[in-house]
C-alpha cells in the first residue's frame, strides 16, 4: 500500500509540473498557474467520480492538495531548471499513468460497470486531466491531434479484464496491467510511435 | 417502444457522424475523433443527468456505446462519400433532436421540476452534445451564433406543456411536440430562418 | 435574511450583464447571449454543488433564472447605455462576489469539508461562473491571466475561519469577511494592484 502511495504522488507532482508548464506558457498569473496545476492533476479522477457518482477524492483526502500546493510552487521557482529533472518527471508521469488507469478501472468495476465503461473510466482518469488543462488553456487537447498514451491506457485497461480469465493472482494482475500501460508508453515515445495517420500526405499542409 | 428505440439509434448515429465530421475538419486523430463522436452523441443527455443527479444512460446501457463505436468506424472510412446521406444524415439528426428534446422534458417531470426547468432540460439534452464538441476543438459552439435549433426544441419543449392544458392523450403530446421540433427545424433551414439579428448590418465588418 | 435575498439578486444581476457583454462582445445570437448569461451568473455554483453532490440551487429555486431572463433582456435592449450604470453594475458585481464566496464557504462547512476546501469552494462559486463564461466564448479565462478578484476570495474566505478563533459572533464574522472581499477588490481596482509578475518585463515581447 506504501508503494501505491508513493506512487500516486509522485504521479501527482508530474501531472501538476505538466499543468504548470502548460500554465507558464501561456503567460498565466500566479492564480491561473495553481488552477491549471490543479486541473491536471486532478481533473480526470473529478470527472470520473462525477460520472459515477461517487465522492470526488481530492475533496476529502488533502494529500492530493498539498502536493499540488507544493509541487506548484516548487514549478514556479525552479522554472529555468526544471530542464534538469525532465527524465525524472516523464518517468513519474508513466508510473503516474499507469497507476491512474487500474484506479479507474478499480472505480468503475466497484461500482458495477460493465467491463468496456471500466476500460473508458480509466483511460479517462488518465487522460482527462490534460484535456482539461488544454481547454482551459485555449488549446485542442493535444492527446486528440498527436497520440500520446491514450492507447497505451485502453490496452493496459483491456489487460487487465483479459488476464482474469487466467490463474494469475489479483496483486500480479495489477502489476502486469499497469506494466503494460508503462512500457507501450516507453515504446511509443522511444520509437515515436503514433495511431495510423488517417489524412493523406499530400494535403498536410492545407 | 421499439420506435422510439430506432429514432434513438437513428439520432445517435447522426449525432456521432457530426462529431466525426467535425474532428476530421480539424485533423484530429483516431482517439480524437472518438472521443469527439462519442461527446457530440451523449454529451446533452450527460450534462442533463449529472444536473439532476440520475444515473448517467450511455455507461449502464451500452447500446449507445456500440452504435457510436460502430458509426464512427463507419464515419471514417466512407468519410469521401458522406455526402451521398447527406440528407438522411440531416433527417436522422432533426428526428434525433426532436426525440432528445421530448427525453429531456420528461426526465425533469419525472424529478419533478419546474415546467421551465424541464423545458432548459429537454433543450439541453438536444443542443449541449454540439456546445461540448465545439468547445473540446476550440470553437464558439456554433449554435450560439448561428441559430440551429435550439429554438425548435424550446418551442416543442414548450408545446409539450401546454397540450397537457387540452384533452389530448399523451402518446398524441408527445407526437405533436416532436413534430413541431421537427416543423420549425425544417422550416428554418429550408426558408434560411434564424433569430433577429441584434447587430447592426453596417458594423458586420468591425 | 432580506438583505442577504437582496444582496444575491443584485450580483445576479451584475453576474448575468458581464455575461451579456462578454456574449455582445463576441456577435453572439439571442440563445447563445441568454446561454452565456446564465452560465456567467450560475455557473460558479452549479460546479460546486455538483462537486459537493448537492441539489443545484437555480434547479430548485426559480428566482435566479426570473432575474437572469429579466437582466438578459434589459442588458441587450438597453447595451448602448449600460455605461451610465457601469458604476452600480461594478459595485453589485463586488458585493455579489462577497456574498457567493460567504455562501460557498459556508455550504462546504455544511458539507463537512476541510477548511482549505471551503475556501477553494468559496472562491469557486465566486470566480467559475466568469471562468465557464470565458470558455464558452474561446478564450483563456480572464482570471488566470489578470487578478480580477480571486485573491479577495481567498482572504475573505480565510479570514472567516480565522474569526472563529475570536469571541466574534457569527453574524459579525459574515459580515466582516464578506467586506474583507469587497475592500481588498475595490482596493486592488483603485490601486490597479495585482498578483506580483512572475514573467521577466525583458521577455514580454515574445
């Protein structure tokens, strides 16, 4: 359990230095910064608990809340630096994406859906927060123009329904699925692997 | 019954071909354009179920899901000729339109609001799908410019109020205010009908 | 309680023009004036209710959107003039602000939040509604780019959890909070103060 935790924050820093990125881009001030921070970390989670109802977990836990407190402000100050940590932070980021889509499936297989609104739930607690920090930022969610793990997402979730009909135990499930989610990911950005292109070449530039 | 379940199918399959269109006009890709088509289809009837705190329809009923899935593969790969159902497209989605607006209407009776709240319901179960698509690829939603339908479905959605004040049964209410969402679609395209413009002509070039 | 009613229906009022200009702004048709009007006066508190999984007030009460149709109407008959009230508007738009912090504030101690979460709830109900405004018409909302009066939320809202550390009565801890908001806005716009620039004056071309 002390792991999962660790996990989820170190998650949480990585998705709250991506919205403060995107933020410090845009020229944003300080409020707008925290609101963006926030947003990402926690907007796919908030909007998955809407959808199924249940309690919205950064409301009730403040863990969630001072991390991103703190992970903002760090951002802030160590803006010009944050070049050094680059590595680290894509590696939180995975782990942290990894994590975010067995919680969402967990979620959604609790509260009794069927097995594909599970595998969405996840992808969404995912990938959600980006989204809505680009909407906030005026921007196209750039995970709808440019793949950048939403299949690693879907094929982790589908994993992890796929391999309950093997004798796998539940712990080693977990780890398999979420692994699966981390290393597609890797593969993806390592071999800048996209979704098939569906526009012809020709009219790219149009 | 079962009628009612085709012009559901028939109204989610035009809704989900419009986002598809959409996000292909702006070079979303594959995960892109299905979360799109996915929004466009079930956003009106999702954003009216949280606001009323119900059960959101599309995750316990995943015929939505199959028929979204299944008209956005479709959408895709016969995007060239969309043109030739053209027609019955803009058919299914005014009749599609008409049956979301009458499903609004009554999902806020049933919870037992206010005729004028019911009437925002049914208009937001039949337009907001479009304002969510707009706003996930950075558009002003055109129905807040461009008049569309939104006053078709408030007119049916209020028709449907005030026939309760005469001796018709209700299968015949729903049926008139359905057709009259349908009428006043149809009249306003075909005569090129909008709201009054409240600008002035000689500043249009401002 | 009279005066609190009062006080609620004139920020509604300012809350619902700011959205009409906005919507003017952008050469918005009638419904999407009337949509925008709305959201920018509801907004803000349909998000926290929903995160609070509450009833959404204008749902149940229909005062609010009697005042936002009636404001609606004045706003784009009269837009030409609204200058002459530009005064009054800014000064209900501060008291309003005052108020929704207190009311959201108070509705997450109801709630059973964590003080750092009736504070973000307060400030929420007072600053989303011109957040979800902004979004609709495509841009980045203008609270994250300039202090408007975000930060008076916070202190306001801090200050009426300080207060209960003193022999204050409740009444008194209301009602000095709620102007705590309204000097340090009025302060802010008099002094044109903002949040301190975290972004080089040198860079500020690029």
């Amino acid at each position: 359990m002390k792991l999962i935790l660790l996990i989820d924050i170190l998650g949480t820093i990585a998705f709250a230095i991506s919205g403060v990125l995107t933020a410090l881009n845009k020229r944003l001030d300080p409020f707008g910064i925290l609101i963006i921070a926030f947003v990402t970390a926690v907007g796919g989670g908030t909007l998955r608990d809407i959808l199924i109802d249940a309690n919205v977990a950064w409301m009730r836990n403040l863990t969630y809340v001072y991390v991103i407190l703190g992970s903002t402000i760090f951002a802030v100050i160590f803006r010009k630096r944050l070049g050094y940590i680059r590595r680290s932070l894509f590696l939180f980021d995975t782990i942290g994406i990894a994590l975010y889509t067995i919680v969402g499936v967990e979620k959604g297989i609790a509260a009794g859906f069927h097995p594909i609104i599970c595998i969405a739930l996840g992808t969404m607690t995912a990938c959600f927060g980006g989204v809505l920090r680009d909407i906030l930022c005026n921007e196209i969610p750039i995970i709808f123009r440019k793949e950048i793990y939403a299949t690693a997402c879907i094929l982790g979730a589908l994993a992890y329904f796929l391999l309950h009909f093997t004798p796998i135990s539940e712990d080693f499930i977990v780890i398999i699925s979420g692994s699966i989610v981390i290393i597609v990911r890797l593969f993806a950005v390592y071999f800048n692997l996209s979704l098939p292109c569906i526009y012809r070449k020709d009219k790219l530039e149009s």
